[in-house]
C-alpha cells in the first residue's frame, strides 16, 4: 500500500492507498494551523472482506468533527490530524496496524467497526500503552483483563442484544432459530440470547450455515417450528441468500426474521434485497429524536455521504468529539489521556457521554449509548420504523 497526504476541508489526514492511486476528484487544500499536528491512528473497514459501507460512514463522522475541531482552532492551536488505516476486518492487520501507528507516535487510536477485529486492535493497544477509544464494536470482552488503556461508545453486545431479545419476546416469538457461522462474536451473541430467553420461555435452536444450503436451512425451520429466524451470519454472504430464501418459502410466511447485527441499516442491503430486505429487524443506536447539535451534524454528514448517515457515522463523529476535549484538557501524553475516562463528560451527537466500570465490561463504557430495534417499512424501504427502545 502507498502512503499519501491528502489535505481536504476536514483537514489533514494520512491514508493508505493503492499504489498509483490519485487525490479524489473535488479535495481541496486549505490553510493549515500553525504548529506541529495532534495525530490521532484510525482504524476503519474500507475493502473487503471488511464491511466497507460501515466503514465509510465511520470515517465520514471521523472526518466531519476532525475537521469541525480545526475549524475552531485544533488542540491549543495545533492542528488535528487523523492518520487511516484500513483494517479489512483481518485481526492480524489490525493489531500490525496499531503497532505501525504507535511508532508513529500517536496521541490515541480511534475507529474500528467489527468486534473481533476491535478485540485484537484493544490488546496490542493495551500491551504497548496506547489508548484507544472504539467507536462501534460490541463483543463485550474486548480486552481479556480489565484496562484504563481502553474505552468504548457503542454499548456492549449483551446490553444491546438483551434488548433485542424483550423485543423477540414483546412480539410474542419464543421459538427462535439462529442462522450461525463460526465466530466468537456470533457465539457471544448466541449467549446472550439463550441465556435472556430460556428463563422467559425461548428456546434458542442454532443452524450452521457452513452445513446447510439456504433451502436446507429452510426445511430445518420447519421441521424445528421456528417463528423467528436470526441472522449471526456475514453480508452480503450468505445473508441475502437466506432472506431469499426464506422470503420465498410459502411455509415460511409467518415467520420473522431478524438481523439483530444491523445488516439492514445500509444501503446495500436494500440494493440487494428490494422489498424482500424490508421488515427485518435489527438494532441500531440512536434515539428517538436527534437533539440540536445531533441535527446538524445529520445534516452535514448527509452532504458528506451522499445519503442517509447510518449510527455508525454519530459514532465516529462523537469518538472525535471526545478525543477532542480530553487532548484539549488533559493534554497529549498517552498517559494522561488514559487517565482522563473516569472524567470525561462531553455532549455527543446522541446525548451526553461519561465512561464509567461496568460490571462483566473489561474497559471504560459509556453506559449507554440509546438503543433501538428498527426495521426498513415494507411499504417505503427507505423508511425506518421504531419497533422497540431499551
């Protein structure tokens, strides 16, 4: 990969880009503040096999605040710079590329979007002494002992999926098959949903998709009486053959299925699926209604993305936002930033933000980001509907 300065109204970043690769059309200089940059690593999906849709709306948020932070006169007249890398869901390369921006010297590390890559990324970070706050992966053993070195925004898997699962049960569907693949996060989840539901009366039955062909996947729903059908599976593969055909399956017209990860939440799903990727639901962390400064930045990253932001891009914008105010009021040592958790009180696009110790959370969480279930409208794919918050 080739290393190349781009200077566009965000400010100042560095990339990794394919060799030969050329500035994007429409990226402009601007005046740069005085001083030597604040460099902040990121770590972000951008190609496959990473879920590169998520990781383009995380580095838009990431981009917006960086450049909103310069705007308003960087860290003590220094300016912000986000140093990118792209961690195409591949442990390994995440945790070589939190190894390559420490010896860069990095104030902090920030981003990431898939839970198993996040945990690796968390454990070099901690062993070298770099703080990284994660934007929007859940697994909630992100480090395997506790640390300071680590925080996080998005709320723990088992927070979040334990809502989901009062909604399975508001919904009156207690018969729940889990489409599966080999993963710790997938296998997390899968805990967490049986051990919410069997003391309610669910029952939790797992389906490998690395045995089963869509339509033997959907004989086993039959043959089990399954009313929910949950997707613990990667998208586009083999998600959108499920849907398919389970979509198209007349024995299966009653059944729900869910998708409680957020493969629905962007655009390709629907591109994919048409009508068929509506009425699936799934979470996501917003509230019911944006606040003032939520608003706006909806706005500005809309103009940014081209399209709707999803959760992923607040995330990103309120993990800069946070790194903002503590390397303006604790300064820039590693250590001093990791310190500074326990204190942090910032106004976030999604309400206002503190990290505090969560009983089973190995880092400082902010506890909690809202939560809901949503799903595409059937009638307008375009539409989300609130089906359940908690």
């Amino acid at each position: 990969m080739g290393e190349q300065r781009e200077q566009g109204e965000q400010g100042e970043r560095t990339v990794e880009r394919p060799e030969g690769e050329q500035r994007k059309q429409g990226e402009r200089a601007v005046e740069h503040l005085e001083g030597e940059s604040v460099r902040l690593g990121v770590l972000v999906p951008l190609t496959r096999p990473g879920w590169a849709e998520a990781g383009r709306h995380l580095l838009a948020g990431l981009e917006l605040a960086a450049r909103e932070v310069n705007d308003a006169g960087g860290i003590a007249g220094r300016p912000l710079e986000l140093v990118v890398r792209d961690t195409a869901a591949d442990p390994e390369r995440a945790a070589a590329a939190v190894e390559e921006l420490a010896g860069l010297g990095v104030a902090a590390l920030a981003g990431e979007y898939h839970s198993v890559v996040a945990r690796a990324a968390a454990a070099r970070a901690d062993a070298l002494g770099v703080p990284f706050l994660c934007s929007s992966a859940v697994l909630d053993a992100l480090t395997d002992e506790p640390t300071e070195w680590v925080a996080r925004l998005a709320p723990a898997q088992s927070h979040g999926w334990r809502s989901y699962a009062d909604f399975l049960l508001g919904a009156g569907r207690r018969r729940i098959a889990v489409a599966t693949q080999p993963s710790v996060y997938w296998a997390s989840g899968t805990r967490v949903l049986r051990d919410h539901l069997a003391p309610r009366g669910g029952t939790v039955v797992e389906l490998d998709t690395n045995a089963l062909t869509p339509d033997a996947l959907c004989d086993a729903l039959v043959d089990c009486g399954a009313t929910a059908l949950l997707l613990l599976v990667g998208h586009p593969e083999p998600a959108v053959p499920i849907v398919r055909a389970v979509r198209g399956d007349r024995r299966l017209a009653e059944i729900l299925i869910g998708a409680p990860a957020g493969q629905p939440e962007f655009a390709e799903w629907t591109a994919a699926l048409g009508e068929d990727g509506a009425g699936i639901p799934f979470l996501r962390y917003l509230p019911a209604r944006l606040g003032p400064l939520g608003e706006r930045v909806a706005k500005e990253l809309r103009e940014r993305l081209g399209e709707a932001p999803s959760f992923v891009a607040f995330e990103g914008w309120d993990t800069v936002a946070v790194l903002a105010a503590v390397l303006r009021s604790h300064g820039t040592g590693r250590e001093a930033i990791a310190g500074s958790w326990p204190g942090v009180v910032v106004d976030g696009t999604r309400g206002p933000i503190r990290f505090s110790r969560t009983p089973g959370i190995s880092v400082r969480q902010w506890t909690w980001a809202p939560v809901q279930v949503v799903d595409r409208d059937p009638a307008e794919p375009g539409r989300f509907r609130i089906l359940h918050s908690g």
